[in-house]
C-alpha cells in the first residue's frame, strides 16, 4: 500500500512540474519569424526531424517571413582501425545546408554541422539501431541550431 501512495506522490509532483519544449507551439510565439515556405533535398530522417521542428513556425506569420530550402547529408567516417584492419571507431556528420529567401528574393545561406563520435558494436544490429537513434539526435541538435540563427537573422 506505502509504495502505491509513494508512487502516487511521485507521478503528482513529475506531472505538475511545468515542463515545456523550448520549441514548442506555445514557445513559437517568443521567437521574431516565421517560415511560409520549407523545400527539402537530401536525408529523409534528417528531413522529417527537422520539419518536425520547423512547422511550429509555420502557423502564424510575422514580420520576419522566410522561405527555406534545405539540404540535409548523413556521413559516416572510420576513424581508427585495429591491427587487423577491422573498425573500432566511427563518426557519424550530419549537415544541413539552408538557403534563406524573404520576400522571393535571396537572403542568406546557413550551414550546420553536427558530429559524433562512436566505437564499434560487435553486435550489427545494436549498432544500426545506436546510428539510427545518434543521427536522429544530430538531426534534432541540427534543427535547434536553426531555429536559434533564423531567429538571429536581421
């Protein structure tokens, strides 16, 4: 009964604690743009992490509009190899190039680059599960790094 009461009190304090995303619908309206307009090329989970992010700034239009067209590219580089030539280190890039349009004409151009830095699974499916879940990161560090230099853009 005493963990039930414990486990109550617990879940009470977590859920009423005011979290919210920095990026969130509600959070949107702090930043000084809006986006009317996303193209994307390039990595599809990239893309969709991204546009993920981007659509809260979609909703209502500001002073500062963009139109956005962007480029998305995974890597994945070997970075050491032991004596018998099999890979114990990889790296894995993530970059996001963006062309920035207001008002149809060419503004800016923006490149964000993310890595990290990884050993070796002897298990392949754990690690293409793990370079999954690292380029999903990259790709949502990717994005809040956008969001951060759109908002600084005069």
């Amino acid at each position: 009964m005493q963990k039930k009461v414990l486990t109550f009190i617990i879940l009470l304090f977590l859920s009423s604690c005011g979290y919210d995303p920095i990026h969130s619908k509600k959070n949107s309206e702090n930043y000084n743009f809006s986006i009317s307009k996303l193209d994307f090329t390039g990595e599809r989970d990239i893309n969709l992490k991204i546009k993920e992010k981007l659509n809260n700034f979609t909703l209502v239009e500001k002073n500062k509009d963009f139109t956005l067209t962007i480029a998305s590219i995974s890597k994945k580089k070997i970075l050491a190899k032991d004596t018998a030539g099999n890979t114990t280190n990889f790296q894995n890039i993530v970059i996001v190039k963006v062309e920035i349009f207001t008002k149809g004409k060419f503004k800016n151009n923006l490149i964000v680059e993310e890595k990290f830095n990884y050993k070796n699974e002897p298990n392949k499916f754990d690690l293409q599960k793990y370079e999954k879940e690292i380029k999903n990161n990259l790709a949502q560090i990717a994005a809040e790094k956008l969001i951060f230099r759109l908002s600084n853009i005069k």
